[in-house]
C-alpha cells in the first residue's frame, strides 16, 4: 500500500468541503492508472490536499471498494453489495512545517475516530477473525494489523481523490449553500457549504490500437506522468512536467453512462 507525502503547502482555508464519487468511477479508472499519476505528482511536489478540511463520500459496491483499496477481500462480497461510507480530513501544519492529516470515518453510524474503531472491532470480535483467517498469533498482532488497514483505505482514498482532481477532462459540479452561515452554528446540521461532485467529463481526445488495425482501444484513464520539456537557448536545458492524466476513447453510449447522477443530500 503506497503512502504519499502531503505536500508542505498553504491549503485553502473555510468551511468544510464534501466530495462525491460515484459507483462508475470506480469502473471506469484502474488502481495502478491512480497510483502512477499521483507518483508522479509526489516526485513534482504536486501532490498535496485541495482543501484543509474536506470529506469524502463515496456510493460503490463492497466488492469494487475493497479492490480499489488493495485489501484482498473483495471475492467475500457480491457483486451488487452496495456500500455508501464517507471520510473526514483534517490537515494541520506541525511547527515543523509538515502538513499532516487527522482522519475519521462514517460506515453508516456518524463520524468516528481510529480509536472508536478500534474498540469496536475488539468488542466484536473482529481481532479474533482476523487471527484465524490470516492466521496472526496474538491479539496485538492482528490489532496492528486492523490498524493498518483503517489507515491504507483511508490514504487510498484520498490519493483516488487527488488522483481525480488532476485529470484533464474530469466533469466537477460544484453546489454552494448560500444560507450556509446562517445554519452552520447548529451542531447537529450535515450541511456543507460546498458539495462537489466528481463525474466522467467530456471525452474528446482518441487513441488508436498498434498495428494496422483501425479499431480503437476501450474507453479508459490515460494515466499521468511526467515528461522532460526542453527550453533556454538552443533548447539544452531540460526540466520535468507533469502531463495530466485524461479520459480518451469513449463514444457517447459510454460517456452517458458514466454521467449518471449520484444525488447525495447535503443536509
């Protein structure tokens, strides 16, 4: 499970910010097509939060979210086994200068920390089915393990999310709540000032399959890297770009499918 560093940056600061990613995004962008852009972001010192506090809610399937967040348990769940959980960010700058992230997440049940979880899972009995099926000795060793796990899909998740951000022609519908600061001063409100929605955009680049076939290749991520550009006199001086990653191939069959509305209420 990669683990990117947070850029030291000055984020963006004010109210809470959700994000919503939909089911065919999930489809529709490989793993590695999200892990090699975000790289290459890191290596440029791109790579970093849009916002100091953010959440994430995404709507998919028990079976696509576990694949996507590398955690092999994917052939437990069926194929239509939905799940609509969210995270919280929270990125802070340390007297060091380093930027680093508080997290808490949302299975149906409200907001809860890494500790919360923790108990949880110790009440349940969860440590114990996680020594007999990935055959851990002690309960230290599988409560380190569960850990882990919490972490790596959480890092997974917004490393999806930047991943998304970064891409050419991802379609981002942004709603403001204009009443928002007259209601925001009530705890018990789930209304954000800004809902952003994460959807496949206009597709116009195309790609070609090798040969000599004329077929082109299936609707998918062109990932993004990083290239060297010339420049100065003569061209002698070389310095690193990032390309952006961009969705190509797809006819508008596909392209409607992917513009599905995912309605998440705000409040």
């Amino acid at each position: 499970m990669p683990h990117y560093r947070l850029m030291e940056i000055d984020m963006i600061e004010h109210d809470r910010h959700l994000f919503i990613i939909g089911h065919n995004v999930f489809k529709s962008i490989d793993v590695e097509s999200i892990e090699q852009t975000t790289r290459a972001m890191t290596e440029l010192g791109i790579y970093h939060p849009p916002f100091k506090k953010i959440d994430i809610r995404i709507s998919t399937t028990y079976k696509y979210l576990f694949k996507w967040c590398d955690l092999n348990m994917e052939e437990n769940f069926n194929e239509d086994q939905n799940v609509s959980w969210a995270w919280r960010y929270d990125f802070t700058r340390q007297e060091d200068g380093k930027t680093v992230a508080t997290f808490e997440i949302d299975q149906g049940f409200g907001f809860k920390n890494e500790e919360y979880l923790f108990q949880v899972a110790y009440k349940t009995g969860l440590f114990e089915k996680i020594m007999k099926e990935e055959n851990i000795a002690t309960k230290e060793a599988a409560a380190k393990y569960f850990v882990e796990d919490t972490r790596g899909m959480t890092n997974r998740i917004l490393e999806l999310l930047i991943g998304l951000l970064a891409i050419k022609n991802i379609e981002k519908n942004t709603v403001e709540h204009k009443k928002f600061d007259k209601v925001s001063t009530n705890k018990n409100s789930q209304i954000y000032k800004y809902v952003t929605t994460l959807k496949i955009g206009q597709i116009t680049e195309t790609c070609r399959s090798n040969g000599s076939s004329s077929s082109t290749v299936r609707p998918h991520m062109r990932r993004g890297h990083i290239r060297l550009q010339h420049y100065g006199e003569g061209n002698k001086k070389t310095k690193k770009i990032f390309i952006q990653p961009v969705f190509v191939n797809a006819d508008e069959g596909w392209i409607a499918d992917q513009r599905k509305a995912y309605v998440v209420k705000a409040a």
